[in-house]
C-alpha cells in the first residue's frame, strides 16, 4: 500500500505540473489586429431606433420573417435568432425622458456578430465550420463542415451564432458582415441603409480612429459624422453626446472588429464585461501545452507500452 | 487460480423487461428528434445549446466509464497484478458507458449526416479542445472492444485468434490507459472557454487536473459499486479484500482532489459564493460534502474491511463526482440575458433508454459471457 500510494502521487504530480504550466506561459496564444480588418463602428448616440438596419440585414441575406404576439402582421423579432441576424434593441430607467442618459432615460444598441480578434467560436469548433478570414477578419460559417454540435455556441461570450431548433436538418447561423456583398464591392447591408451614420463601416483600423476622434469630443458642439461608410463623401452634422469614456470592443476578450461608443455604460446596454484576454486564448494554451506536436502524448504511449510489457512479464512469473 | 465463468440464468428478468419498455418509450421520442429536429423533444435552447444529453449522457456517461481505465491504472502503471480480476467486469463497464455516450452524441448533433467531417483531416480543427475529445473517445471506443475481444473469443472458442490478440493486446492496453487520460481531462479543458459564463465555483484553468483525477476515483467508486451490487445478487467469489485495498486508493486521490479544488477556489478569491446559501453555493458545497464524508471514513482501516460501508462510499463518491460534471456543464453555467434550462420529458426518456440499454447489455454480458469468477 505505501509503495502505492507514492507512486499514485509522483503520477499525479506530474500531471499538476503539467496543468500548471499555463498561466507561466501566457500571452503566446494572444492574438492581434489583423492589418486589414475590416468592421463597424456602432455608435449608440446616433442610432434613433428606425430598425432600418434590421429589415436591410433581412432582405440583403434572405432571412424569414419572424413574429412576436398574436398579430402575425409584421417582423417584430425580441431578440437574435436563427431567423434574425441583427437587432436594435432598447435600454430604458425610469421614466425614459431623455436619451442617451442612464437615469431616467433611454439608449439604443445593435447586436449582431462582433467578429472577434481572437474567435471562441473559430477555436472551439471541431470540424473548422467556423473560421476567421486571414485578410479581412471577417467570421463566416461552412455548413458543409459543421456537425450541429453547437460548442460554438457554448463558447461565445456575445451567444450570437444560433442554431435552427425547429428543423430536422438544422445549422448554425450569424452575421457574416455581408461577405457576399462585400465580394460584389458593396457594403454591409446595415450601414449602407442606416440614415444618420450611427452604424458606420469600413477598416478597423480607420474606425479605432474614428471612435478616438469622438471620444475627444465636447459634448454639446456640433461635429460632422460620416454616413454608412467611414471614407464617404456623405457627411451630416450632429450635436456631440457625452461619450462614457470607452470604446468597447478596443480590448474587450481580446477585442473585436465590431466597435461600440455610447452615452449609458455598456452593461446597461446588455453587452458582457469580458477581460481584455480573451478565454479563447487562456483555453488554446492549455491546449498547446498539453498536445504541442503531440510529443508529450507519445511520449506518454512510449512509458506506457514499457509498463505494460513489464507488467505482462510479471504475471507470467 | 479461478477463472471467470458466466453466471448464467434465464435473461428475460423483470429487471430486463422494464429495461426494455423504457428502451421502447425512448424510441418514440428518438424518432420525433429526428422528423421534428431537436427542438421539438427537447428544452435546449440558444442560451443552453447543451442540455441533459451532453451533460449525462456525454461527459458523466464516459466518466462512470472509467473504472476499466481506473483499473489499468492500476493493474499496469503500479503494477499490481492482484487487482487482475477486477479488471474484466471494470472493463465491460466502460465499455457500455462509452459505446453508448457514442449513440447519445448522434442523437444530440444537429447535422449528424455529416458527424463523419470530424474524422477528414482537411476538416479538423487542431485548436479545438471538442475536436480531441471526440477523436480520443472515438478511438477509445474501438480499443474497448479490442480489450474485451478475448471474452467474445473465449465464449466462441477461437483460441487461435485469442492466442494472436494477446499477443498484440499489449498496444491496446497502453491506448487504453493514454486516450482516456487525455480525452477525460479535457472534457474539464472544454468548459474553461466559457470563462465568464461559468461561476467562478466552476471556472477555473485546473478543469482539466480536477476532471482527470475526478474520474479516476470515480472509476474506482464504480468497480466498488458494481462488484458490490453483482456480489449480492449473484453466486460470485469475494472480492471485498481488492475492494477494501481500491477503496483506500480512492480516499487519497480524493484527498488529494480536495486539497487542489478547495485551494483554487480560495486563492482565486471565490470561496464566499460558497456560503451565500443560493443554489449555486449549496450545490458547491453538497458536491464536496459528498467527497469529505466518505473520504474521512475510509482513511478508518477497520472500514476497508466492511462491504457495505465501502458501497456507500462509493455511491456517495459517485454521486458527488456526477453532480461535479452536472455543475460544471449545465448549472454553473449561465449564458446571461434570463436564459433558463430544465431538461424535457423527452430528453429525460431518451437518456433513460440509453441508461436502459446499457443495463440490458449488462445482464446478458454477465450472464453469457465469462466475465466474473463464479463460486
């Protein structure tokens, strides 16, 4: 029993090592900006809640109505499904007079796929349905591959990739930045519909400075604001919010090409508080360490067919 | 020496029949799964895109399979050769917990068609953690039933083709003790992506130490609980001097479990949602108790005599290592935005089918096969 007893232990400690090593290697797995990345910049205090964004995004990739209630009359979607792949939705406190402001007001926000630095949903997925363009960053969706296990769905931090419950040959479904579009030249579908500017597309790079541009803002000065696209032509002016001092998106879990500016703070408005590493990048390391070119496993089969052998060896004694 | 005999009798029990019905209730819900689509059987939603299936089925099904693993362990890394005829009833365990997570996982899949894309090197994914549990398990699967092969070949009297495998069995063993080492530690590993929609009880880098080492002891919790339960209803030799020497194998590794899992949740600073006397605090605090207590009492050496003590034991010890998956998997984890999750009817039968279909196996194996050692 002793001897046992110490040999489980020295087994066992070298498995603690093992799952140790992580946090003393961090970092490697941590990805950065691709150059030429490209997003959107959401920005709260210019969205007036048209939904125009929505019944664009519905019409430029075939979505099904969806309805709310007993009238069956017109799409009224609650919230992100697989029938919608973008939302506009309310914040609201007290008695909602003015907007954009946290007590006793109301603020808009747009949900749909943030299109991630560093993907959970690209990593986590078994059969590379889910992948993250090398050039543009843009994450898209191969039915052809997936499997309908929906870890991609247990792994997002935004719960954005919906899944069709309702159908026996079901798949995943999210928003895609309008990649078909954008191979014809266009634009995505919401922010070339948006009227005032309040959901801006274009590089990433070119939106972090535009978010910076606005941050610097005084609030109540008239500014111009570029309308659907970051290097259109097409300007209108506006009366500067007040910003909360955060461009959500710049390092949120690792950041993301979809940026957000607001007037309310940012968990008012429904989106997670994330840390700027993302959980993608703490899981792949542990990975990494483990399975890096499979060398600890074979040699781990190399111990074992030896121990195996010996304890075969002993039993025929 | 003994050797393993069938224990033989008439199959169509009342056990095996009510087995059976279940079975066939199951049925009706697996064929509504696959005209209707998951939705219409089952509770899972967006918000939890894995229910009972994955949680039970999946991951706590291979874990109550791990007493063949457990046990090889054991017999070849330690080099115990007296644990030997543990080994054969273990392995037949793990062999139906495994096989059947298998059937659980094309039922759960929504695009099952194609569940063969994981196995196309131009579709797999090396960074996901999924990616190698299902190639190990799969693996796995296939060398369970190449370990177990000498039982069939005995039973059919192929000695030759029995001589030729335990020649080679030597590969199968060393794969068998490798591949669930891997793929039982990163089932814990598959959660940590979640981070923040895990409680911080749950959440934590070491998932993959704590679900390894968890499964070992449970794997000997199983070999104790059944071998006790088979022991009762059957004319089978004593094993209670192996089960009391396993048993005080599995009170230091959970020792050693509890130290490392109750120590992270302090140095992360989270030990109070243990005492805040909501759902997921108790529940933290019931999945431990459940270790502690028994753990306590089999470091008693007069305990390790006891049959019966020693089977409460381990039913707490899998109780308590079941409920750890289920907190870890589906309720620890809250997607956020008022998502709620309880599992179906439907779910519920067709995890019972399953569970029934391994009970079936079990009496016919037991009953046909030489797999205990009779009196």
């Amino acid at each position: 029993m002793k001897i046992k007893r110490r040999d489980f232990l020295k087994g066992l400690a070298g498995s603690a090592v093992l799952a140790m090593a992580p946090p003393a290697i961090a970092s490697s797995s941590e990805k950065n900006r691709l150059p030429d990345a490209l997003g959107i910049l959401y920005d709260s205090t210019l969205c007036v809640g048209c939904q125009v964004c929505m019944v664009a995004c519905k019409r430029a990739n075939n979505m099904p109505l969806e309805f709310y209630g007993p009238q069956k009359r017109w799409d009224n979607p609650v919230d992100l499904s697989s029938k919608t792949l973008n939302i506009i939705k309310v914040y609201e406190n007290g008695t909602p007079k003015e907007k954009d402001r946290e007590i006793d007001g109301y603020a808009f926000v747009k949900r749909h796929c943030m299109h991630c630095v560093d993907p959970a949903c690209v990593s986590a997925c078994p059969a590379s349905a889910m992948t993250k363009d090398t050039k543009t960053g843009i994450v898209s969706y191969n039915k052809n591959a997936c499997i309908g296990c929906r870890y991609c769905q247990v792994a997002c931090p935004f719960n954005i990739p919906k899944f069709e419950w309702d159908n026996p040959f079901p798949k995943i479904v999210k928003c895609q930045l309008c990649s078909h579009l954008l191979a014809k030249g266009q634009i995505p579908a919401c922010s070339n519909e948006c009227p005032t500017g309040a959901s801006l597309f274009g590089p990433v790079a070119d939106l972090v400075k535009e978010a910076e541009r606005r941050q610097n803002m005084t609030a109540g000065k008239y500014y111009e604001f570029p309308v659907s696209e970051i290097s259109s032509t097409k300007k209108q002016v506006h009366k500067a919010k007040k910003y909360i001092p955060k461009i959500y998106g710049e390092n949120d879990g690792g950041g993301t090409q979809v940026l957000m500016l607001a007037g309310v703070s940012f968990d008012k408005l429904g989106l997670p508080m994330l840390p700027d590493r993302s959980y993608t990048a703490i899981a792949e390391n542990i990975q990494h360490t483990l399975y890096k070119g499979m060398i600890l496993p074979i040699v781990a089969f190399g111990g074992l067919i030896f121990l195996v052998k010996r304890a075969e060896k002993k039993k025929k004694e | 020496m003994k050797t393993e005999q069938p224990l033989e009798g008439k199959i169509l029990t009342p056990t095996f029949l009510i087995c059976c019905l279940i079975f066939l209730i199951s049925l009706i819900f697996m064929a509504k799964r696959f005209l209707y689509g998951l939705g219409a059987v089952s509770n899972m939603s967006d918000g939890y895109p894995w229910g009972l299936w994955i949680a039970f089925d999946v991951v706590i099904g291979t874990a109550l399979g791990c007493g063949g693993y457990a046990m090889a362990l054991l017999v070849y890394v330690f080099n115990k050769g007296e644990y030997h005829p543990l080994v054969r009833p273990a392995l037949m365990t793990s062999l139906f917990g495994y096989s059947l997570a298998g059937v659980a996982v094309v039922i759960d899949v929504g695009r099952y068609w194609q569940l063969y894309n994981i196995f196309l090197p131009w579709y797999m994914n090396p960074n996901s953690v999924l990616l190698e549990v299902a190639l190990c398990v799969g693996a796995y699967v296939a060398v369970l039933w190449v370990e177990f092969s000498p039982t069939f070949l005995t039973k059919f009297g192929a000695d030759n083709a029995k001589a030729f495998m335990n020649k080679i069995m030597f590969v199968f063993i060393a794969l068998g003790i490798l591949l669930p080492t891997m793929h039982q530690s990163s089932l814990g590993t598959v959660m940590v992506v979640t981070g923040s929609k895990l409680s911080p009880l749950w959440w934590t880098r070491l998932l993959p130490l704590l679900f390894l080492i968890s499964c070992i002891f449970l794997g000997y919790a199983i070999v104790v609980f059944e071998s006790s339960i088979t022991g009762s209803r059957y004319p089978i030799h004593d094993e209670t001097d192996l089960l009391g020497k396993v048993s005080g194998v599995m009170a230091w590794l959970i020792a050693i479990y509890l130290v490392i899992r109750l120590a992270d949740v302090v140095i992360r600073g989270h030990l109070n949602l243990a005492f805040r006397g909501d759902l997921l605090g108790n529940m933290f605090l019931l999945e431990n108790i459940l270790l502690l207590i028994p753990m306590a009492v089999l470091f008693v050496p007069a305990n390790l005599k006891n049959a019966r003590v020693m089977f409460l034991c381990a039913v707490s010890i899998v109780l308590a290592t079941v409920l750890f998956r289920f907190n870890t998997y589906i309720i620890g984890f809250d997607p956020g935005d008022g998502w709620h999750y309880f599992p179906s009817v439907g779910e519920i039968f067709i995890s019972l089918g399953i569970v029934s279909m391994e009970i079936m196996a079990f009496l016919w194996f037991i009953k046909r096969l030489p797999i205990y050692r009779r009196l």
